[in-house]
C-alpha cells in the first residue's frame, strides 16, 4: 500500500514533554515512527531527560495502542554526557508516571544487567542512545540483537557527530552496508533508522519504497518540524530559567526581608532603650536649665553679681576713679545686673547667601511612618504627576533654615512646636512663604486626650508618658495655630479644626502609583485559593487597635464557630482573647511587617476587616485606608459606619458598612456563604479605586487646595511677572523656526521673561538674526542641557518634555499640547512624565501664533503657577 502522510496525523501533535536534549529536532519522526511500526514492545537503551522516549510514550497513547514501553538508564551520566545528581530522574518520573504508568516503565539499571529480562524476539522497536564511542555501541547492538523481532526496527542517534570520542558514525555505516532497508537523517546530529527483521512493518515499508524525491520531502518535512520544536524548547527553557531566577530572587528577597525585620526588631529595641535614656536625660537638662534661669533671677544671684561688679569698678584706680564710682551709684544694681547679663548673650548670627529657589512645595512630617507616606508623600507624588514641583522629607532629617532658601512654601504634617519650628516659621513668614499644617488624626486638641476614652493608646502610658504625649499634643496645637491655612485627611477632621484654623480644606488619603504597581505584582502571583476556604483577616498597625477590634469580636468567633472552612488571620500587634484559642491553627499571627509586605498578604485573604469604636471622635476621625489597601487586590472590606468609610464605600456594592454586633455577623455571614458576591464586591472596590481614590485621579484635589491655601496669603499669580523657559527643539534646514515661537513673544510682550532655550543645538550669527527677529522681546539660550532657573518651563515636544520633566530648576513644568486628544507626553496625571499640559485647542490640531493664543497662555500660566 502506498504511503500517505495524510493518514498518518500524529507527527503534528504538539510535543507535551519540554526538556533540553539533543534529540529534540527528531521529535515529530519519532512520534511517526510509533505509527507507522504500531509496535508491541517498545525500548529505550538512554532516556536521559526521557524527550525521545516521551514522545513515543505519548503517540503510543493518542493512537491508542495496545503497546509497551521500557526506558533503561543508570540516570548516572557518563564521561560525554558528564554525571548529574537524582534531580533529572525525579523530574522525569514526576512527568511520566502521571501519564503513562499504565504501560511504560523506567528501569534505572545498566543495559547489560537487564538484557535478560527480555525474550528473545520480542522487542519491535528499540532505540539505542547510551554512551557514543564505536565500542560501547556495538556492544549495545550485539547483546540487544537477539531481543529484536522478526519486524525489528533500531534507531540509532548521533549518526552524524564525528567527534573524537563518537564512533556511532561507524557502527552506521556497517548497518547500511549490512541490512539496505535503512533510513537516515542529517540533522539534530543524526538519527538512522534500520530494519533489521525478516520482514519490516508494512507502514515503514511504505517509506522505503517512497521515491528519492518524495523521500527528500519527508525528511525536509521532518527536519522543519523538529527545528520549531527545537526552538520551542529554547524559548521554553529560557521562560523557565527566567522563573527559577525570579524564584530565586524572590527567596532571596524574602531572606533579606526577615533579616531585616530581624534587625529592625532590634534596631526598634536599641532605640527605644536609647530614647529612653535621652528623655530621661532631657527631662533633667530641662529640669537644670530652669533652676538655672530661677537662680539667675533671684535676688540672691543678682545681689553676688551686683557686688561682684561692684568690687572690680572700685578696686581699679586712676584719673577716671571718682567718675566710676559715681557711674556705679547712678546705674544702681539693676543697672549693673543688665549690663552683666548682656554680656554674656551670644553675638548675632551672620546672614547666609540666599541660594536659587527651585521647588515649589516641602512636606515636612513630625511623624514618619505611614502617616507621612499617606499624607506627605502622595501628596508629593500628586503635586509632581501635575507639574508642580515638590518634596517630602521628615523634619528631624533636613535643616530647616537651609529649606527656607529652596522651597516657595512648606507643609507641616503633625509638627511640634519647639524653638527650631518657632524661628523656622518666623522666616518664612518675613520671607512672604506661606506655611500650612496638615494632619491625618485628632492629634491637636490636648484637652480632649486626657480622657483615655477617646485615645486607647493613652491607657497604656505611665502616667508620666501621659502627661509628656498630651504636652507634645498641646505643641502640635501651637504649631498648629501659628500656620496659614490647614488640610486634613477627612470631614471630621475639619470639623474639628475649623474654629482654630480660617481655612481648612479636605484632601483624601489615595493609593499611590508604587502602592498599584505592587498590588498588581502580587495579583499575579496570587496564590489559589484551595476549596471553600476562607480567611478574614484584621492588619493592625499598632497596639492601639485592641478595642477597635471588640467591635467585630463577637461576629468573628461566630463565623469561626459557624463555618469549618473559616480561619482568621491576625497581622501585627493586636491582644486577642482567650477565646480564640480553641481554635487552634485557624487562628495565625503575623508579624508587623513594612508597608511594602501588605499586597502580598492582602493577595491571601478572602475578607478585610475594618472596626473602628463606636461614640468616639477619635476614630470618628480615622480614614479609610484598610479599604484602599485590600480593594487594589480585589478584596472585600467589612468597614464600621464611619464618617471616611461611608465616603468611600457604597454599603453593598463595593463593600459592607456594620455598625453593630448583628450587623457584623450579618455581613460575614453574607460574604462567607456566597463566593460570587464576595468576588464582585471585591472586583467593584477595585474599580473604584482605582478610578476615584489613586494619586493621579486626586491630583487635581491636592494642586487646586494648596493653591488656594497659597493665594490666600501670597500674592497672586498674575499680580507677578513670571520667569518662563519655552523649551524648543534644535532648528534643522526644514524647520529652521520653531511654528510656536509667536506665543513665546506674546508672553514676553506681557511683561513675562522669557528664555527660549535650545539645548544642545548651535546657531550661527545669521540663524540669530533670524529669530530675533520673529520674537525680539524674548532670550535665546543655547546651553549645554540645563534651564536656567524658572517659575516655569514649558516643553513644545516630546524630546524637550523629558527634559524639562528632568529639570530640576522650575517651580511648575507643563507641555504644549497640540489638541485634547494628544496624550503620549505629559498629557495627563497618570502620564509617565510629571507635566501638566497646556492646551489652546487650535481647529487644526497646531497652536497658532496668535494675540487671542497668547492671551490664553498667559491666563494658563497664571491659573496655574502660584
């Protein structure tokens, strides 16, 4: 019968055995070779990694053949091969004995101590790929003959490598010389096929009989096939060492991170230890320095300076003594007490140069942590995504005088007042900087915190550490009451603060870009969730949340009570009680860990929960941030009804508002009992976040409050003229203008100064005139990649935006955008270049050098640069 590749389809089944050989380009004809033998008793002589004897393994089964195979090898390796551990075997048997168990078998053993095994005339098709060299070979061949079938096939491979050390070459040229009915392949270093039977299977016979030219198709064919395997291989392999890499990485990682939890643990003990000596030795420096000042005060002191002073004036002699002595009896010893003690007062400070002011806004936090990431640093990030120039620093890192010549205002985030902050204020004040205070608790109302009632973490001071907590309350108040204007995280908070401050404004705490990104890292290797289980968990950030927790309590150990396939995950420090212990291991503990741990924890939870005590202004007070953090990995938060939280949540849809003990128990049953809800809930809340609540879409929030804020007391934007670059790419013999130079001129003929700057490019004398010439009121610079410094520097393309987004000489930084719609260069937000984008929306999509544009632009600039 003649042969039809057409009825032979198992060559183009994708190989499932993926591993490195040098087989692998022979794949598809193996698996061929298995239908067109249809062999009884199939074996291997060499498995190695098992990618030939997988193959036939898996054609054996897609042609549901009543056939048995057998892989020999020692998994030792060799002297060619070189010798490896038990990792491959067990790799190998891991993949075949799910699979093909039912009629295959791995022997580890040497070919000669299994030989006997086997009946003679009994093996159709064995395949012989052990150690290479001509003796080992034959030898393989000679003791395994007899085995073969009266339809017996050999397969020999490296029949084309000819290297010192291999002599399969050989052995094949005496088997094609010995039995004619052979086939050969060239490529993936060769591979012979032999039929050393009486008779041959009819289907191989078929290819024997195929003519030259059809038989050069076949093998081109085959060779094609096995190449993209092979390349499939490698691509596979290097997604698979670049998993064990990040793998790697990612234990490293994690071996970092509990070293440095480690040493933070102890770096937090050695601190507190030491801050407790420096307080105790501040408390007696403090303690010295006012019996100091009360001992130079009194009547004692004075009366020893007097006569001190007076002993010395009377004891000196010569022309002026009489004039002296009346001097002393004039002045009295008030007189002389003045003169004594100013002479021992410090000489003046010198006055510093003034350095170049280049940022806009610094945040200065009097409380690290996430306090000041939530209300500092995004807010940084917020200002900056607009082209609004600003910093974050903790204020017992920076030098506040130094600042005063860097930034147009300042930001104290729960700032102390002290003698630093207080000469601090008094500068920028005389410099015409404004400063704003900015809090994310109700920290400034010492009144108030007396009563433990409102502030748990107070009933775990001494009284002394009470007392020293509401004094710093009380400074946080003055500083507080010596600022311009004021923001907070939420509603309550300004409700608060508004008889104490004229202006309060709002700015919700938002999830920032790093926040996002590594939620979505943790998204993507979130582990499965294994069955029905379901795990609620309660992240507290500090001890202070043991009674916040009370308020869900009940409900939790209800749920723990009710459903087996409940645990609770507690992280950080909380005090739980004595009734969950008899839950075992469905309760676990956590260690408090950094902020940048949280989505990976997040990403193993089912249910976030979110207690705040009820009746206190305090936590009235909180926001909402347990929601935002569990929504960017699409977990469902059950919140109290509080004031930020209602904000944020639609009891629901997004989320589960509670406010009593059956209200808690009603939403975890809820959640609990229906997967689909809690997997919508949680899908809604990310959707919500990440449209409302991150620092792109709140950026506006922030830029237009400070500016506000800013504008209240310093003067306005366009009661100034402004230092404005206009950034412009290099001319070149097509453009040698730049189309917009017109708006430049525009705005220096209103009174702006304006530097058009070419960095990097040249212009001769003539290319001067030129542009002088169409814009006479502005200033060419040609430099070597800085801007000189500015209130604000606009970027006219996509290059001259990296630059001026680089910049760190501008106050305000802002594109020229062609129309609305342009949105790959500091367009937006959430663009990758912190640039807020000017738009004239001219009607051909080019910004035209008109009076009408420049009008515009300068009304822009004013609106925007404060």
């Amino acid at each position: 019968m003649p042969f039809n590749l057409l009825d032979h389809h198992v060559y183009l089944s994708p190989p499932q055995r993926i591993a490195i050989s040098s087989w692998k380009q022979h794949v598809p004809f193996g698996m061929l070779l298995i239908d067109l033998v249809r062999p009884r008793l199939v074996v291997e002589l060499g498995a190695h990694a098992g990618v030939s004897y997988c193959a036939f393994c898996q054609a054996v089964t897609e042609l549901q053949l009543d056939t048995r195979c057998v892989a020999i090898d020692s998994w030792e390796g060799d002297l060619q091969a070189g010798a490896y551990g038990p990792d491959i075997l067990t790799d190998l048997r891991a993949y075949h004995d799910a699979r093909y168990a039912a009629f295959s078998t791995l022997k580890q053993s040497y070919f000669d101590d299994t030989v006997s095994d086997f009946a003679d005339g009994s093996i159709d098709l064995l395949h012989i790929d052990g150690f290479h060299t001509y003796e080992a070979v034959k030898h393989d061949l000679e003791t395994w003959l007899p085995k073969l079938s009266a339809q017996g096939v050999i397969m020999l491979h490296d029949i084309a490598e000819r290297s010192p050390t291999f002599g399969v070459w050989r052995l094949w040229e005496e088997l094609k010389r010995a039995y004619p009915r052979h086939l050969e392949f060239e490529h993936g270093h060769g591979l012979g096929v032999v039929a050393v039977g009486e008779s041959a299977p009819a289907g191989l016979q078929a290819v024997f009989d195929l003519p030259p030219d059809q038989w050069a198709t076949l093998r081109d064919l085959m060779r094609d096939l096995g190449m993209r395997f092979d390349e499939r291989v490698d691509a596979e392999a290097e997604r698979l060492e670049a998993a064990r890499e990040r793998e790697a990485s990612a234990t490293h990682i994690r071996n970092l991170d509990a070293m440095l939890q480690r040493e933070q643990r102890q770096a937090a003990v050695t601190i507190e230890a030491q801050e407790q000596q420096l307080g105790e030795t501040q408390r007696r420096l403090d303690n010295a320095l006012w019996q100091l000042a009360w001992l130079n005060q009194s009547r004692g002191v004075r009366m020893v300076k007097l006569a001190r002073a007076s002993r010395a004036l009377l004891r000196q002699r010569g022309p002026l003594w009489l004039g002296r002595r009346v001097a002393l009896w004039t002045l009295g010893k008030r007189g002389y007490y003045r003169l004594d003690s100013a002479a021992a007062l410090p000489a003046p400070k010198q006055t510093r140069p003034v350095a170049r002011e280049y940022k806009q806004v610094m945040f200065l936090s009097g409380c690290p942590g996430g306090a000041m990431r939530y209300r500092c640093d995004h807010q940084a990030e917020q200002l900056n995504l607009l082209g609004c120039s600003a910093e974050s620093a903790a204020i017992s890192t920076v030098n506040l005088m130094d600042l005063l010549d860097r930034f147009q205002c300042f930001v104290l985030h729960r700032v102390p007042y002290d003698t630093d902050v207080q000469v601090f204020m008094a500068e920028a004040r005389k410099r015409g900087k404004p400063v704003f205070f900015e809090t994310d608790d109700l920290v400034f109302m010492p009144e108030s915190a007396d009563n433990a009632k409102h502030q748990a973490e107070l009933q775990r001071f001494s009284s002394q550490d009470r007392a020293l907590y509401i004094e710093e309350m009380g400074r946080i108040r003055r500083t507080l009451l010596l600022c311009d204007s004021a923001t907070v995280s939420t509603q309550p908070l300004r409700e608060w603060i508004a008889p104490l401050c004229a202006q309060v404004a709002v700015t919700p705490n938002v999830v920032s870009k790093e926040m996002i990104a590594r939620s979505q890292m943790a998204l993507a290797g979130r582990p499965t969730n294994a069955g029905d289980a379901v795990v609620i968990a309660y992240l507290s950030g500090s001890p202070s949340h043991d009674r916040d927790f009370l308020e869900a309590q009940d409900a939790v150990l209800w749920a723990l009570d009710t459903y087996p396939q409940v645990s609770l995950l507690v992280a950080g420090p909380l005090t739980l009680s004595d009734q969950f212990d008899r839950f075992g291991a469905r309760v676990r503990r956590k260690p408090l860990a950094p902020w940048q741990a949280l989505p990976a924890l997040y990403a193993t939870i089912s249910i976030n929960l979110a207690p705040l005590e009820r009746d206190n202004p305090f936590t009235e007070a909180k926001s909402s941030i347990k929601f935002l953090e569990a929504a960017l990995l699409h977990v469902p938060t059950i919140a109290s009804a509080r004031s930020d939280f209602k904000r944020v949540m639609r009891d629901g849809e997004n989320g589960l508002l509670a406010d009593t003990p059956d209200a808690w128990r009603a939403a975890l049953r809820r959640l609990i009992e229906s997967p689909e809800e809690r997997r919508q809930m949680g899908e809604r809340a990310y959707e919500d976040v990440m449209g409302l609540h991150t620092t792109p879409a709140q950026a506006p929030t922030v830029f237009d409050t400070l500016r506000d804020h800013y504008r209240a007391v310093a003067p306005p934007s366009d009661a100034r003229r402004l230092r404005i670059n206009w950034v412009v790419d290099a001319p070149d013999a097509e453009h040698p203008l730049p189309g917009h130079l017109g708006l430049a001129q525009g705005l220096a003929e209103r009174g702006h100064t304006v530097h058009v700057c070419l960095v990097g490019a040249r212009l001769d004398e003539a290319a001067r005139a030129q542009w002088r010439a169409a814009a006479p009121a502005v200033e060419i610079v040609v430099g070597d990649g800085a801007l000189p410094a500015a209130d604000a520097s606009i970027a006219t393309s996509d290059a001259t935006a990296r630059m001026v987004a680089q910049s760190h000489e501008s106050l305000f930084r802002f594109v020229l955008a062609m129309d609305r719609s342009a949105g790959a260069t500091g367009a937006d937000p959430d663009s990758a270049l912190p640039l807020r984008r000017i738009c004239l929306n001219a009607a051909d999509g080019q910004p035209r050098d008109t009076s009408e544009n420049a009008e515009r632009l300068a009304q822009t600039l004013s609106e925007h640069c404060w």
